[in-house]
C-alpha cells in the first residue's frame, strides 16, 4: 500500500534532516542527487523545513553559479541545545552542545565520596548551570547523563547499588526539575560503544562487545547495530562472569569471586606489583591505568633487552622494579598449556604468571627499591598476565554472541592501547575457534561524555523532527 502524500512528506523530510545532519551544508541540487527526489520535492521540502524554523541558508557553495541554486542549507544548530555528563563516583564533567553537538562550553568538578548526597546533587546541577551560562545558552532542551550502575528498563533510572554514591540516583530528578528538560540516563558502557561506534573504533562495525576495563569491569553489547540491555538491564555484567583462577565465585550480591576479581583495577595493581611493576598515582582514574601505561611505555621504547637479567638506573617516579632474585636470566617458567591455571600462576596461555623470579625463587611481591628498572622483558610479562585475564572474560562473551569484533575500553584499556589489544587478539585466535579482531578504543576518556552527548542529539533531533501531529 502505497504512503499517503503527508506520510511521504514526514519521510522525505526526515531523510533530507538526516542528510544534513551527516554531510553538512548542502544546496538544493545536492539534497535532490542524495535524496532521489524530483527538483519540486526537493524545494517544497527545503521550504517545509524553513518554516518550521529547522533549517535556513548558511552560505553559497562555491561549486554553483551565484543564486537560489548556490544556496548553502544547513539544520540551524541553535534550534535547541543539550548538555551532557559523565557521572563517576568522584566527580562529574560536562559539555553544553548545539543541536548539531558542536561542544560550546565544558568543564567538570570534583566531588568526594563522602559528600553527603544534597551537597553532591547541588554541585553537580550548579556546574552544569554555569557551563550552560559560560556557553549563552539559556534554556537546555535535553541532558544526557551516563553513569555506572543498571539502568531500569521500566523507568529509564538507575538503579539502587551498593558500591555507588546515592547522589547518582538523585541526580537525574533534580536536572529535570531545575531545567524542566528532558533527562536521559544511561550505563557508562553502553555510552562508550555508542560513541565508538559512531566516532571510533567500531564505526565498520553493526555487531560487536565493548569491554570496560576500570575500576570495575562491563561489557556493552551491540548486535546488528542495536544496544542490547537485557530483560531487567543487566546485559553486560561480565564482572559476575564465573571464571577459574579466583578462588570464590560471585554471588547474587557481590562480585568477588567472578571476572571482576581477575580484571578489576585492584586486580591488575595487585598482579603488577607481583612483577615489580610501579608508576605514579594519577588524579581521577585507578593506579591500575597508570601502571598499565608504565609498563606499555616500556615495551614500546624496547630500551632494554627483553630478558630479566639486568637493570638500569630510572627516575624514582615509577618503572619496573627488577625483582628478579637469584642468577636466572632466562624466562621464569615454561609456558603452560592454554587455560591451565594454578596457584601462583596467571597463566591461560603465553608466559607464566608465577610471582616466583628466575632460578632464584624470589618473591615478586618483595621488590627491589625504586630506582631500578630490569630490562623490558618484566613489563612486557606483566602485560602477557594481563592479556592472558583479559582474554579468559572476552572468550566467554564470544562463545555466547560471537561478535566478531571486541573493543577495549576504560581505564585500564585505554591505558593497554594496541599493545594490550595485540596481545588479546592472539591469545584468542588460539582459544576460540570463532573469527574476532581485537581493537584499542580510539575515544580516550572523553568515550562517556561522547557517548552521552549523542544520545542526548539523538533524542533532541528525535522529537524536533518528527512531523507534527494531525
């Protein structure tokens, strides 16, 4: 059955806002080749748009010949604005953003976890009304807020988590009561494989798992271009994942235990101070990332030979601790068969994870003082351990979705890079029979705020251009 011609007009006008929204200005020519849409369609739409206040003339094109052909139209991004934070237990950014998500004003703030939750509320609406104001903007249409935590398929809200600040869940409330806009919130995960997938690493890809590697451990799953969040939210919650190697299991209530206990930030700092691995504390992310770094920075200098037989003085700021005890040089233990773990080891394929150093059987958790780097070989052990934790949870996922493609994001990946990745990406080939790259997240930490000022334009574009009711 054939569209009736207002049906046919809300689509051509949707696809022409869309077009324009993907490839910028365009002039009337150019929205009939892209459209296929008869030069009188095209022009009662252009004027349809204008009317409705959603477009206008931006300039001429320099490709035309001076007159209504020039004419370079283009969505007017000040038809509304939006704002958008990334919610972490200490602190909140945000960015206020026109209607196209050209980033007008940002800034972020601090905030203690012991902050009672009415302080913590106000500081968080109160940044967001001076960057709205540093930005001219005086009414904000939507906010997108991303955060840990689940997300109530029901109710659009967080929901209630013991671990996390009770200020999250009061947060989204007080934003639409201050601004009266419409207040979106969504898992901190699922907003980076939002942005990756539009922005990054995943932009070839309809169906693949991003991985969150932080303070805590999630996954977000896209599959056929579609974010999959389970029937009560929980898709993704790989840090209750069962896996050998903890000693526990998770519980209905904690997940010590499960993959968080391998693969959390306390985890992989525990893991690097068993190979002697130390770095500086960085303000605002987990010493985990900043150990990472350290030992990716290493390997990639290849200043040192790969082995543990000697070391080199370093700054006191951080490095490699040689804690290699005894005269042993060579690897400091045969590798094991791929998914063997045993006490003492890390090992599910590639080199031990033993805390025991060379022939000398000393103790990596009793390193030597700071001063002294070994050569690059511990660095790039530890990131074997942790590649080798890594792939354990991704192999799961990937026996159940068969994604194809794993991105790594967070803290912790982002901190890992290619390096990581690489080293991920092999130990799978040999552990899955199912075809899946392995790719470095390209957002850095700004993946969250992306992700939620996306949704936010999404939403916003959404109602703004739906065709007015009859």
């Amino acid at each position: 059955m054939p569209a009736s011609p207002s049906t046919a007009r809300a689509i051509n006008d949707r696809l022409a806002l869309r077009l324009l929204q993907q490839e910028g200005p365009l002039t009337a020519g150019q929205l009939k080749k892209l459209t296929g849409l008869s030069r009188p369609s095209v022009a009662d739409l252009v004027e349809r748009l204008a009317e409705a206040g959603l477009i206008g003339v931006v300039g001429e094109s320099g490709e035309q010949r001076r007159g209504p052909n020039a004419r370079l139209y283009g969505i007017v991004a000040d038809r509304a604005h939006l704002a958008a934070l990334d919610v972490r237990t200490e602190g909140v950014a945000v960015v206020v953003a026109d209607l196209l998500g050209s980033v007008l004003a940002e800034a972020s703030v601090p905030i203690a976890y012991e902050t009672d939750t009415g302080p913590a509320v106000e500081q968080a609406v109160a940044l967001v009304e001076r960057t709205a104001k540093e930005a001219g903007v005086e009414r904000l249409h939507t906010v997108g807020v991303g955060a840990p935590g689940l997300i109530d398929p029901a109710t659009g809200e967080l929901r209630d988590s013991t671990g996390l600040p009770e200020w999250h869940r009061r947060l989204a409330a007080a934003l639409q009561e201050r601004f009266e806009a419409r207040v979106v919130v969504e898992n901190e995960t699922n907003l980076a494989a939002l942005a990756e997938q539009r922005d990054g690493a995943a932009r070839d890809r309809d169906t693949f798992v991003l991985l969150w590697l932080g303070h805590g451990i999630g996954a977000a799953v896209v599959l056929d271009g579609v974010l999959r969040r389970g029937a009560s939210g929980g898709t993704g919650e790989i840090g209750f994942l069962p896996v050998p190697g903890t000693g526990g299991m998770p519980s209905a209530t904690g997940c010590e235990g499960g993959f968080h206990s391998l693969a959390g930030a306390a985890a992989v700092a525990e893991l690097a101070r068993g190979f002697g691995v130390v770095a500086p504390a960085v303000e605002h992310e987990p010493h985990a990332a900043a150990l990472v770094r350290e030992a990716v920075s290493w390997v990639n200098s290849g200043s040192a030979p790969a082995s543990n037989s000697g070391s080199a003085p370093v700054p006191e700021t951080g490095g490699v601790v040689d804690s290699a005890a005894g005269g042993g040089g060579g690897p400091r233990s045969s590798p094991r068969p791929l998914g063997a773990v045993t006490p003492g080891s890390d090992s599910m394929g590639g080199q031990s994870a033993d805390l025991s150093a060379g022939s000398g059987g000393g103790s990596r958790s009793s390193p030597r003082p700071l001063g002294l780097r070994p050569a690059v070989g511990a660095a790039s052990e530890f990131l074997d351990a942790l590649a080798d934790r890594v792939a354990l949870g991704a192999a799961s996922v990937i026996a159940v979705l068969d994604p194809g493609c794993v991105v790594l994001s967070g803290e912790v990946g982002r901190a890992g890079g290619e390096v990581l990745a690489a080293r991920v990406r092999e130990r799978l080939a040999r552990m899955t029979p199912l075809p899946t790259e392995v790719r470095a997240g390209t957002l850095g930490g700004g993946a969250v705020l992306r992700g939620a000022l996306l949704m936010a334009r999404d939403g916003a574009q959404d109602e703004l251009f739906a065709p007015p009711e009859r």
